[in-house]
C-alpha cells in the first residue's frame, strides 16, 4: 500500500491558503496535502482524490495564528475589569460610610446645639416668669404641634396604636411630665451648671431603680463607678454659690422621675413585635404630656402665659414670648435628634455623648450667664462627669457566666 501524498508546486492553488505576504517572500516551503487514509496502488498519470477529510500541514515555521479568533490575552483583561470594579465598590462603600460619619457627627452638633439653646434661653424666661409649670406646658403645646404638622404632611409615617399600648403610654407621659417639670423648677431656683451638676446622678438612680424593679443587679465595676459620681457632687454642692434646697431636690427629683420613666418602659411596655419605636413612642408622650399637664396648669398656676397679664407684672411680652416658644422649639428638638442619633449607635455610645453633652452645657452656661465658680466646686463637677464617663464605658462589660 502506497500512501497518497501529493506536492503542489505552489500555495497559490488553494485560495484559501494564499496570503500574499507568503506567496512573495523567499525561501517559501511548499503546503503538503496528505489524505488521511490508505488507497491501493493506481497508475503514476491517474490522480484520484476521494471524497475525504482533508490534514494540512505546512513546514514553514510561521504559525498560522489569523484562524485564532480568541485573544490569548482577553483572560487578564476580565481579571483586570474585575480588578477595577472591585475597587470601585470599595470607594463607594469608603465614601458611604464618611457620609454616614459626617451626617451622624452633624446630628451630634445638632444635639449639643439645641440644648444649649434650650437651656439658656429656658434659663431667661423662668428668672423673670416664675411658673414652672406653665412653662412645661407651654413646651408641651409647642411639642404638640409639631408632632401634628410632621404627621400632616407625611414627614413622619402617622402610627396606629392601639388601646392596649395608649394605657401602657400613659404611666410614661407622667413621669415624662415630671422629669421636665422638676428639671424647670429647678432651673428658676439655681444655676444651669449646678442643676446639670445634680443632673450627672442619674445613672445612680438608674442603678438603684433597676435593681429595686427589674432585678438587675449591678457588677462591681458599675458600683465602683457610682463613688466619683456622688462624691463629685456632694463637692460641688457645698461649695456652689447659687445653692438652695428646693433647687437641689427639684434637680434630684428630676433624675428620680427620668430613670423612673427608663425602668416603667422595660417593665410596662406592651410586646416587643407591637412596641413603637422611640420617635413615634416620643411624639405619643409629648401629645399626651400636653393633654395631662394643661389641665393642671390652669388649676395650679392659673392662666398667666397672656399678654395682659406679662404687661400688668411689668415683663417686656415680646421677649418673653419669643424666649418661651425658643426654648420649647429647642426643648422638641434636641429630644428628636437624641432619638434619631439613638437608632444609629450603640446606647453605650450614646450615653457618652450625653455625658459629652452635660459638660459643653455645663461649660456654655457658666460662660453665657458669667456664673462663680470656685476651683472645689469645678474639681466636684469634673469629678462627677468623669464618674459618669466611666459608668457608661463599664456599662457594656458583662459578668462571666458561671460555670455548671
């Protein structure tokens, strides 16, 4: 058997395997063409060709790479597009959380901001207009219509609550209603700074509270964060110029009536999948806060918030007026922005941005209304604040388990 293996003298007999380039240059190896089978003997002048697949094969040493129709190197180019997305993703996601951080340390400014003003211009109006508790209401009211415009026009989602939680909201609008009453009772009798010093107690009261209601025994570490709190502000109590007692115990009743109302929400709120977040929980007080305390107001107080009875005591009305309503836009405002801020951190971080809170108001008002301060009575505030930052940083640790 005889192998059917043909030369063509030139490439140029097959078009499809005639680039030009190859036809001219020099020294050019001819294109064989073997059949891929074995055929009988035939005679030297007969060419016959069956109908068969046909291998070719070339000597030249220049490789056919046109019939390639993949790029050898279109693997790195998706590897480096994925490359690029990836880092993309991984700026949009950098400059999402600065945005975050921006907009959360802007709400921080925000707080701080509203409650200085709330105290300063709250400070003003109940030095001149002595009625603590027409004062509340008037902050209520003001309250009140807000929360109505925001649920008006959809600025906030209108909730729909049930009879069952407006009876456990209710035991919370009082102690709400009080908290606020004794802290302006206690403004109008003495000094921003050192109502916010007896204000720095409050995480004792919560403790004690917790314990009494809650069983919710402290650790060590909590209680040893107790000692510089009250230590601090026994200090700054004997040595602070505007001390009196029913500004001292209107400030202390204050902080019973605030935790009261934290340890009432765990223990009276209705379950936990029909509970109100803290906006809507708020908006509902504040409307029911109005409600509650307008009525005692009028009975307690008579109605003195009119502009003929500020101009029979001899007070400049506009001012008055304009103070008020000020300091109880600035009053709804900084509770707001506390909660959002609350949704958006841990309560540990929280509490130390009241903590930070309390001394920027401290340090505010001592420089707006030029208050004395004594170097004992400054150590006995920086005592306390540092008392409370440490409380709220050992807050978070938790006691072991003990071992079966």
């Amino acid at each position: 058997m005889q192998s059917a293996a043909y030369s063509l003298s030139s490439p140029c007999s097959i078009p499809s395997l005639k680039p030009r380039k190859f036809c001219s240059r020099a020294g050019f190896q001819p294109i064989r063409v073997s059949s891929s089978f074995a055929a009988p003997e035939r005679h030297e002048h007969s060419v016959s060709l069956p109908n068969r697949s046909w291998r070719l094969s070339s000597s030249s040493s220049l490789p056919l790479r046109a019939w390639n129709l993949v790029p050898s190197d279109s693997k790195p180019d998706r590897f480096e597009v994925r490359a690029k997305a990836a880092e993309s993703a991984g700026e949009g996601e950098k400059s999402g959380s600065l945005v975050k951080i921006s907009e959360l340390g802007l709400l921080f400014g925000l707080w701080y901001l509203f409650n200085i003003y709330f105290n300063i211009y709250n400070k003003q109006v109940l030095k001149v207009f002595h009625y603590p508790v027409t004062i509340s209401a008037v902050q209520f009211a003001v309250g009140t219509i807000i929360v109505s415009l925001m649920w008006t026009f959809n600025l906030y989602k209108r909730p729909k609550v049930s009879g069952e939680q407006l009876v456990a909201i209710v035991p919370l609008a009082l102690v709400h209603i009080l908290g606020n009453l004794f802290t302006n009772m206690s403004l109008g009798k003495v000094a921003v700074s050192f109502t916010h010093t007896i204000k720095a107690m409050e995480p004792f009261f919560s403790v004690v509270l917790s314990a009494m209601f809650l069983g919710e025994l402290p650790t060590v570490w909590v209680v040893g964060s107790l000692l510089p709190i009250v230590g601090g502000v026994v200090l700054a109590s004997v040595t602070e110029a505007s001390f009196n007692w029913p500004g001292f115990w209107s400030a202390m009743a204050s902080n019973l009536a605030n935790q009261s109302r934290n340890v009432l929400s765990k223990k009276l709120m209705v379950k936990k999948e029909e509970s109100l977040d803290n906006i809507t929980l708020f908006s509902i007080i504040t409307i029911m806060s109005f409600i509650l305390l307008a009525p005692v107001a009028i009975f307690v107080e008579g109605i003195k918030f009119t502009p003929a009875y500020m101009q029979s005591a001899g007070l400049n009305v506009k001012e008055v007026v304009v103070r008020s309503l000020l300091a109880a836009l600035s009053f709804h405002a900084y509770q707001q922005v506390s909660y959002m801020i609350l949704q958006r951190v841990s309560p540990v971080t929280h509490s130390v941005g009241n903590c930070v809170k309390r001394v920027v108001v401290i340090v505010s008002s001592v420089i707006f209304f030029k208050t004395p301060v004594s170097l004992i009575n400054s150590l006995g505030t920086g005592i306390a604040l540092a008392g409370v930052f440490l409380y709220s940083r050992v807050k978070s640790i938790k006691p072991k388990a003990k071992a079966a």
